[in-house]
C-alpha cells in the first residue's frame, strides 16, 4: 500500500475512513504506555515473590553447610594460629616474663567462665525457646546449627578486628578468644528468637553469617573507636541482636500467619522444657556479664551485680504478673523470660561501682518493664508495627539492652575518685594511653554513643539482611506451615498423627478469646441422645480384621 511504511513489530489499531467512494485504512502503531509496562513489572517482581513456598532444602541445605565448612576450613588454615599462652613456646613466654608457674596462664582464670556461657549458648538458649508446642526440634536443633557455625566465623571476624598480628599477618586465638566468639553468637540467637519458627535454617545461616559480621564491625567501633565500656553486652550483645532480630522480623511479616495460629502456643510440657533453658541462663548470667572482665575486683564485682540484679527482676516478675492476670495466676511466659531481664540490663555497669542496692534497684525495675512489655508492648508491636516477635526478643533483650546502656552511661559519668580512687578509676575505664586524659564526663557520653551505635546496626542490618531473606529461594515454610518440625524434620510416626492440641499459652498474642471460646464450649447443653462407644466399639475401630 502506498504510504505505508513497515515498522516494528508492535500490536497496531486499524480504522477505516469513509469520503464518497473512497475507503481509506489506517494502520497506527499502539504503544505500551508507560504504566501499563510499570504495571507489567510491579506484576512480574509481585508474582516472583509470591510464588508457592517449596520447603525442600535436600539441594541448598548441604550445599551451604559443605561450601561454608570448607570455606572456615581454609580460613583457618591461613589465618588462625594458636596465641603465646596456648602454644607450645609458651615455656620460653614463661621464662621471658618472670611468670612463675602454669597457674597463672589465662587458660585457668578464663576456662571456667567460659564453661558456664558456653553452656548458656548451647542449652540455655535452646531450651529456652522449646516453649512452642510442635517447634522442640527446631528451637535446639537449629540453635545447635547457628552457634556451631557461628562461632566459627566469629572467631575469624573478631580476630581480624581484634587479635591480629600485623608482624606475621595471623590471627592469635585463646580462651578468651572463645569466649567472645560465644557472645557473637549470642546476638544471632537472640535474632533467632524474632524469627522462630517462621524461617528455614538456609535462612538462619545466610542471617548468622551477615549476624556475625555486623557484630564484629559495631563491637569494634563500640569498644575500640569510642572507647565505651560494655563488660555484659547490654549494647554490643542485647540491643543489637535484639533489634536486629526485630528488623528482619518486620521485613518478613506475614499478614497470614494466623493460619498457623494452632501452632504458636505451648503445652504443659513444651513451657516445663523452656523452664530449664530459664533456670541454666538465670544460674550462668553472673558468668557471662563477668566472664571477660578484668582479674580480680572487676570480675569479682560484676558477678556480685549481676546476681543481685537478677534475684530482684524474679519478684518484681512474679508480682507484675500475678496483678495483671485474673485471679492472681502466674503466667508462665512472664517467668521464663522477664525473670532473665536484669542480667541483661546489668551487663554494662556490671564491672562500675554500682553498688549492690543499686544492682537490686535495676533488676526491680527492668522486672516490671520487660513484664509490661509482654502484656501490652509485644500486642502493640504486632498489630500496629506488623513486627511478629515469636519469643518476645523486644521485652527480654532490646528494651533491657537499652536500658542496661542508658545505666552505664549514667554509672559512668557519676564516677568519682572519692568511690573509685585515682587507681581504680583509671583501671575501670582504662584511662590510659590515648585515653589518660579523659574525664568520667566525657566516658560518660561515649558509653551513650555506644548505645546509639548497637541500635542503628541493628536497625538498619536487619533491614538489609531481611530483604535479602525474602528472596523465594531459601525455603522457608508457608503461612499455614510455620512453627512446625514437620516440615524439616523427620519425626516419629506416633507424633506425626497428633491432632491439634487446644493452646494455653501465646507469647504472640492474646489468648483470652480462645479461653472464652471455650468456656462457652463447656456451657453447651450436653447431647443426652448420644452413646459413648463401647470398648468393643473402639476394639472394632482400631483393628480393622477383628469382625463380630
């Protein structure tokens, strides 16, 4: 046809224009316009990350495992060496520094600290989040997995930030080395909490090892760029693990997850388990808050602190949640978690003068907080924040972290050599060096700087790392599939077939509904027509060949 020009290909719209006898087509390119491709994309990116759930890690699960445990196995082998007190020179580093006997290695001053929090990481911990009714497996399972990776990668991280020796370019590790890789971990498992139950375990590992590395960077600018003092973790350890448990968890809210809400609650036996996680972290906190102390007065007053503290937050508990609950009752969530507060609360003026009534006047005080935060913050969190916190990591962990820092921060800055001496004031905040002409003041102020530090690595980590974990390629399970073993482990026929069980216990959300949904349950007339089945009846029942 003349006049036309052939063009690319592209859906076109054909009109027709009548004049006399003369019909003449017209042929129009139709262009997308730009929304309808925006619309397009926005569509494609939707349908991308809303495909189904596929929780088959049989292909991605050992594939992490084998190439990470590779990966450690050649990092160690390059960077990692043992230090001066734990090689086999150490008779010559002896003999060059007028020690006089074996005892005074580091080994038998820091191994016993480092039993107890090891201890905490493995068991208290894991126990600690069994309280979910079909979740055991999961809670200490995938703990177990977390730390044994994490404190790998710690050990490496932290080592290049701290330990290592520039003259041969190795990093120098002992006891106390493990200690800290121990408290690196803890903040992942404090995240871990945030996310239980609703995560696959490729996913916990992608968030340990951005976890670890987050931490080693924020403890390195807490503790050596500003100088703040943190002998606990209230900051380095709680506020960010806490709240980078609570990022991810806003990230990947799930506005269905009460599909699952059969699952979230605890049985008679899943809280009796968490209990012992409690009673194994509540015994070893005063180890933990002191385990990297100074020797001598600093370890010795952190683990009186911590102690005092901790013994206050259970009354303050019990007494909060005995008010708040119909008829006085305990509740069960309020004493396996608010009771633990104080420690973490404590933990940066464990090592300062904070005097004993002091140490009761904080665990008193957090007891009632982290109690209130379970009854009415962690409701508020999720209904107006959508942040989904299954263990309630913001009540035990962020909120005393936050307090712990804010009390050293104030510990610090009333620090005098009227209560410290010159002696002591200088050995406390190590005011020597580059730092010897600093004032209580001025310590003061950088420990608030500290606290501010944690926070915005947590927040923002955790918001970088949940997007990555919303990828649709890690596994993780469905709305109605979460807070189930079943889903990656295999377990024993007889449990397998258990039917729902009516729950008692949320640490989500109300459960004061489902109590008066069964109430009225009970107040039903019975139905005098029915007939129980006889024994034979349920003989007939069970054995298919048994015949009359």
């Amino acid at each position: 046809m003349r006049g036309v020009t052939h063009l690319q290909t592209c859906p076109i719209k054909i009109s027709a224009i009548s004049s006399g006898t003369l019909t003449t087509c017209l042929i129009t390119q139709v262009y997308p316009s730009s929304k309808t491709k925006m619309g397009n994309c926005v569509q494609g990116i939707k349908d991308y990350f809303c495909r189904p759930k596929n929780t088959n890690v049989r292909l991605s699960l050992p594939a992490v495992c084998f190439v990470w445990q590779i990966a450690m196995i050649i990092l160690f082998g390059v960077f990692i060496r043992y230090d001066e007190e734990s090689d086999t020179h150490w008779i010559e580093h002896r003999k060059s520094h007028n020690i006089s006997s074996d005892i005074e290695n580091d080994f038998y001053f820091r191994y016993p600290s480092f039993q107890d929090v090891h201890v905490m990481i493995f068991v208290g911990f894991g126990f600690l989040m069994t309280f979910l009714k079909r979740y055991s497996f999961g809670a200490v399972g995938f703990n177990f997995l977390i730390a044994a990776f994490g404190i790998q990668w710690a050990l490496l991280m932290q080592g290049w930030f701290h330990s290592l020796d520039h003259s041969d370019g190795k990093i120098k590790i002992g006891v106390e080395n493990l200690i800290n890789a121990d408290f690196c971990v803890a903040g992942c498992l404090i995240a871990y909490g945030a996310v239980l139950g609703k995560v696959s375990p490729v996913q916990l590992l992608v968030m340990t090892l951005f976890g670890v590395t987050l931490f080693a960077v924020e403890e390195f600018i807490i503790l050596s760029v500003i100088h703040a003092r943190d002998a606990g973790g209230s900051m380095v350890i709680h506020t960010f693990g806490g709240y980078y448990g609570l990022a991810i968890s806003w990230v990947l809210y799930r506005p269905n997850l009460d599909q699952s809400k059969r699952l979230q609650g605890s049985v008679y036996h899943s809280d009796v388990f968490a209990m012992i996680g409690t009673l194994f972290l509540w015994m070893f906190w005063p180890s933990f808050n002191s385990a990297i102390t100074d020797h001598g007065d600093g370890q010795h007053r952190a683990a009186i602190n911590t102690y005092l503290a901790l013994a206050a937050t259970v009354l303050t508990t019990v007494a909060i949640s005995s008010v708040f609950q119909k008829k006085g009752k305990l509740d069960m969530v309020h004493i396996q978690n608010s009771t633990l507060a104080g420690g973490v609360a404590v933990g940066t003026a464990a090592e300062f003068m904070l005097t004993p009534y002091g140490s009761l006047i904080v665990g008193f005080c957090c007891g009632i907080l982290s109690t209130f935060g379970y009854l009415y913050i962690s409701p508020f969190l999720e209904k107006k924040l959508k942040i989904q916190d299954t263990c309630g990591v913001h009540n035990l962990h962020a909120m005393p972290g936050f307090l712990g820092g804010v009390v050293g921060a104030i510990t610090a800055a009333a620090a005098s050599e009227e209560v410290y001496g010159h002696e002591g004031l200088v050995n406390t905040f190590d005011f020597e060096g580059d730092f010897a002409s600093w004032t209580v003041n001025k310590q003061g102020g950088h420990q608030a700087a500290g606290l501010c530090v944690a926070i915005v690595f947590g927040i923002g980590g955790g918001i970088l790392v949940g997007i990555i974990l919303r990828l649709p390629i890690w596994g993780d399970p469905a709305d109605d599939n979460c807070f189930d073993d079943e889903v990656y482990w295999e377990l024993p026929e007889d449990e397998e077939s258990i039917p729902p069980i009516l729950e008692y216990n949320n640490h989500m959300s109300s459960k004061h509904q489902d109590i008066a949904e069964l109430v009225l349950q009970d107040d039903a007339p019975p139905d005098y027509g029915a007939v129980a089945p006889t024994s034979l009846d349920r003989v007939h029942t069970e054995d298919p060949s048994f015949a009359i």
